[in-house]
C-alpha cells in the first residue's frame, strides 16, 4: 500500500477495527470534522496519533501529515498548521 492521497476518503480496502475505550480530553466532546478545519494544538500530541494505519487497510501518510483518532473518526492532519486534510468516518467501533 502506498500512501493515502489527502481528500481520498475510504480507499478500496478499508475495514473498521475494534478501537477499544476512547475518552475526549476534559473540556473536549465529539465534533465531526470535515476537510479544512483545524484540529486543536492538544490533539498534536504523539498520544493521539494512531500508527496502525495498516490495520485499517490504509497506507501510511504522506511526509509531514499524521493519522490521528478522533473518538470513532479517523483524521488525516498536516502536522505542521494542525489543518485536517481527510476524514475518515467511522473507522472505529
């Protein structure tokens, strides 16, 4: 698998996984994100991005972007502005 292409959405292959008990930082509720919106500096955090891309059915991400979870969502953000590229709805339960 090559790298996601941002704006791509769910690729061909993908499947949602089992993402186990996810709490929101205290003062943070779902939002459902879409393209262009900014994910908070908190969210930045090596804690919050997830790895097991592969899992999904997902490449890896481009230089510089980052997959992160979101409670139920998937999020492809530019490390560097915290913009959010690509969502992937879902991708959790």
């Amino acid at each position: 698998m090559g790298p996601h292409r941002p704006g791509a959405g769910r690729p061909p292959g993908f499947r949602p996984v089992q993402g186990g008990r996810w709490r929101y930082p205290p003062g943070q509720r779902y939002r459902r994100w879409a393209i262009g919106g900014i994910l908070p500096g908190l969210f930045l955090s090596r804690g919050y991005i997830y790895d097991d891309y592969w899992r999904l059915g997902l490449g890896g991400p481009p230089y510089g972007y980052h997959w992160v979870r979101y409670g139920p969502d998937l999020l492809l953000v530019e490390w560097r502005t915290g913009r959010v590229v690509d969502v992937i709805y879902g991708a959790f339960y």
